[in-house]
C-alpha cells in the first residue's frame, strides 16, 4: 500500500466503503500512511462529504479547514443531539415547558448548523 504513488493511494481512501474508523487505523500504520490522511487533506474532506453531503454549503473552497476537527466536531455534535432528543419526553413530559428548558443546546459549543443537521436527520429516521 505504501508503495503505490500519492494520487492512487488517495483515491483508495477516498472510496465510500471505508469508515472514519478505517482512516484513523490506516493512519496510524506508518508515517506515509499518516501524510495520506492528513486532517487537512482530501480524505477527511471526503470522509466529511459522504457523511454529511448537506453540511458542504457552510464552507469554501477557499479555506483552510482541518476537516479531520470538523468531523469530529459535528460527530460530538450529532451524539449530543440524540442525548438531548432523547431525554426531552422526561424533562417536558408536562405542558409547561421550563425557561431554560433548552440552555444544553445553546451551551454545545459547536455551530449550530451541525445540530440543526442532526436534528434532521433524527426527524428523517424511518420508524420515528
């Protein structure tokens, strides 16, 4: 695998078949391996695209992202989501939905386009 040249061992990780997991392994491997997978590069990018195709209108071409951190970030993002969603039918069971009944998600810490983005796709589940 290493020995293949930068362009086609790209496109193999590129492929739709391998996971953020995949990448991660891959990368820790070797240091050539590693550069391949850089959190600047083409395959976290990629990564980053096939998952959440919608969240690609946010950025440019232009900038200077580490889309490996952008990643992650909208993962936490997409697990607090479901935390919060999940513990809505015991905090406003009742009618009288509480003031702060909602401070957790003003509090995240990430853009709010990424919860938005989970949220829909918690609404788009089949069986909900």
């Amino acid at each position: 695998l290493t020995d293949l040249p930068g362009e086609l061992l790209e496109l193999i990780l590129c492929c739709d078949v391998l996971g953020a997991a995949d990448i991660g392994r891959v990368s820790c491997t070797c240091r050539r391996l590693r550069e391949a997978c850089q959190p600047r590069g083409k395959v976290w990018r990629e990564r980053f695209r096939l998952r959440w195709p919608s969240l690609l209108k946010y950025y440019s071409h232009s900038d200077s992202v580490s889309w490996l951190e952008e990643y992650k970030a909208r993962h936490y993002a997409g697990l607090e989501a479901q935390r919060i969603v999940a513990s809505f039918s015991k905090r406003f069971f009742s009618e009288h939905v509480p003031c702060d009944g909602f401070s957790d998600i003003e509090t995240l810490g990430c853009p709010s386009h990424f919860f938005e983005d989970e949220l829909m796709c918690i609404l788009n589940m089949e069986g909900r």
